[in-house]
C-alpha cells in the first residue's frame, strides 16, 4: 500500500501537535517518524490509523482520500507500547480476536493464529495468558494479533521502550525481517535514533510538529540539512562549535579559541560567505594524536569497544571516540586531529546547512 500525506494538520485549539505534514511512503516501505516527545510523530501516526481526525490536509492509501474512513476499515495492523493485550484471553484467544470480529469460522481462524504464532516463535504458548509471558512473549503476541488480519498497512508505535536492551536488539531484527518478507507497508513511530537507523529504509525526522527531513538513514547522518537533525541523529551526538571561516592564500581556515583548522574548498567556500558559523564534527571524526590541537581531557567514559573522551579546548567541548588501548587519564594533556573532510557547516541564525542545501 501506498501512503501519501499532504498538507497533514492537527490542533487543540491554540497547539499545534502536527503542522503541515507532507511525506509519500512507498508500497512495502518501512519508514520510521523519529524525534523527541512531544515532536508529533504518534500525533501524525494517530491520524494516519483514523483515531485522529485531521483539522486540515488529506490522507491518501494507494491513491484514495481516506480521511472519513474508519480505523476498522482501513485494514491496517497497529503495535503499541503497552501490548494492549486482553489479560483475561489467552495467546489464541489474543491473536485470533480480531478474526473472531470478522466472523471468521472456528477452524479457520484457528488454523491462521497458529500459522502466525509458529511465524513469530510463539506456537507453543497458545494456552497461556499474557501474565504468564515475558515482555518479549507479550510484544509478539500482540504483534501476531497485528499480522493475523492480513493488513496492508502495520503502524508501530514505539514498540519496543519497555523491554531490556538485550530483547529490543533481536527485536529490532525480528521485526525488520518480518516486514521485509511479508512486504507490508510500515510506519514506526519511535523517539530512539538506532532502532530508527537500523530498521527504517526511510526516516521522517520531527520537531516541534514539522517535518525536519525525510531521507534514507545515511544521508541523514553524512549530509544533515539542519542544526537539529545533525545533533539529533547520531550516537554519541555531533560536536558544535562556533568558528570563523576565512580565506587565506587560496586556502580555507575554520578558527575558534585555540583551534585553527585548514577544511577542504568545496566546504569551506560555502561556509566563508557568513563569516562566523557553526561548525560540527562527529566524535568519530576526532581522534587522539600527536601534533594536533592542544586540550586537557576533563573526563573519560568507557564504553567497552572505544572510550568516549570530553576534552577541553579552553572553553570548547570536544567528544571523541578514542582507543581504550590509549590509557587516556583524566586531566591529562593531548592533542586532537579533526578529520574536516567530514566537517559541517550550519548558518547560526537559520540553522540550515551551508553545505547541503
């Protein structure tokens, strides 16, 4: 199925949950909404599954205006938070409900639970109730009641933030699999940027009710168009200085208190043009050596595979991934070399990338 959003709009009187929304989502496309609470992405996914009703803009399937058209007729699968789970009904009873409102004869429907319970791992536990499951028992069940029906739409919204780190890992996998081999068009609503990068073929990133971007997960993290999408979207976030970009003898520099980068010309020429600007660097663009720019480290935070290391330039902060293997200690001094083919330029009034639009 087709998804189009056009113009989408919602209001409570004075506030704004989604502001003209426009996106197009493929046939068999899974597209994340990522952004912080309160960004809008449940709001428009609410909308898009007909429990809200838009206060302006249009909602297309394959085409055709479903604005007024029911939730319970627009065939669609939906995946919450809290499961949603009957606790009195058991596993069967659970994923099979949906086809008992159908109609669904007794045999029939018993033959298509089971199919799907088998499909997500669960066929054995039709006969328990959902206190005697696990939180991945749980959303697998409650998955399975989504899938049942056949839908050609499965909306999640934030499916995985109750269960444990480990669990939402191989259910970040399970589900990305599933989606791929049944096809079916998908709308994931979550606040978490890694399970949005690693599930999504598409990202829809909000704020504050606004589309900010829609791109595929690596040009949204290699070409950020905004201020907010750069400092959103990466793990451990993108560093922000302020720096002064000139030209000098056919070369572009970026400085700031102590720090004085050469940065290659087809960046540094749309950034030279404001003068003074926001620069960011990723931490795994930044690398401990020797000959670079002078700091103290302030802090040093293991994370097993690298540390992550705050140095001080001044007045700077400056996140790097370091080798563990560096021994690098609290207030020590280093040097720090910046990869600048891979810096960033925003303009400090509209937060817009200098480079990329």
């Amino acid at each position: 199925m087709k998804v189009e959003l056009e113009n989408l709009t919602k209001r409570w009187g004075k506030f704004v949950g989604a502001d003209g929304i426009n996106l197009a989502i493929g046939d068999g496309e899974f597209v994340a909404f990522l952004g912080p609470s309160g960004c809008g992405k449940t709001t428009t996914l609410l909308m898009v599954a007909g429990i809200y009703k838009p206060s302006e803009g249009t909602i297309r399937f394959d085409g055709k205006v479903v604005n007024t058209v029911s939730p319970k007729d627009r065939n669609i699968g939906m995946v919450f938070q809290s499961y949603a789970l009957y606790p009195h009904m058991t596993v069967y009873q659970n994923i099979s409900y949906p086809l008992k409102l159908r109609k669904m004869p007794k045999r029939e429907r018993r033959e298509r639970a089971q199919d799907v319970a088998d499909m997500m791992g669960i066929g054995d536990l039709m006969d328990r109730k959902p206190a005697m499951l696990s939180g991945g028992q749980q959303q697998r069940v409650a998955l399975g009641r989504s899938l049942v029906k056949e839908p050609q739409l499965l909306l999640f919204d934030e499916p995985l933030s109750n269960l444990d780190a480990r669990l939402r890992l191989s259910m970040r996998g399970e589900i990305k699999r599933l989606q791929m081999e049944l096809g079916i068009t998908s709308i994931y609503v979550t606040h978490d940027q890694v399970e949005a990068m690693t599930m999504a073929d598409r990202i829809a990133v909000m704020k504050d009710g606004k589309l900010e971007a829609y791109a595929k997960p690596d040009e949204l993290y290699d070409r950020p168009r905004t201020l907010f999408v750069a400092g959103f979207v990466g793990n451990p976030p993108m560093n922000f200085l302020k720096v002064e970009v000139t030209r000098e003898d056919g070369e572009y520099r970026a400085r700031a208190e102590g720090i004085d980068l050469l940065v290659p010309a087809e960046r540094g020429e749309k950034a030279v043009i404001k003068g003074e600007v926001i620069m960011g660097i990723r931490p795994e663009d930044v690398s401990i050596a020797d000959g670079g720019t002078q700091g103290e480290i302030y802090v040093v935070e293991p994370l097993g595979r690298d540390d992550l290391v705050d140095v001080r330039i001044g007045d700077i902060e400056i996140h790097v991934l370091a080798n563990p293997t560096l021994g690098t200690k609290m207030g020590e001094r280093t040097s720090l070399k910046f990869d600048t083919k891979e810096v960033q330029f925003f303009d400090p009034e509209t937060e817009q990338s200098l480079i990329w639009n």
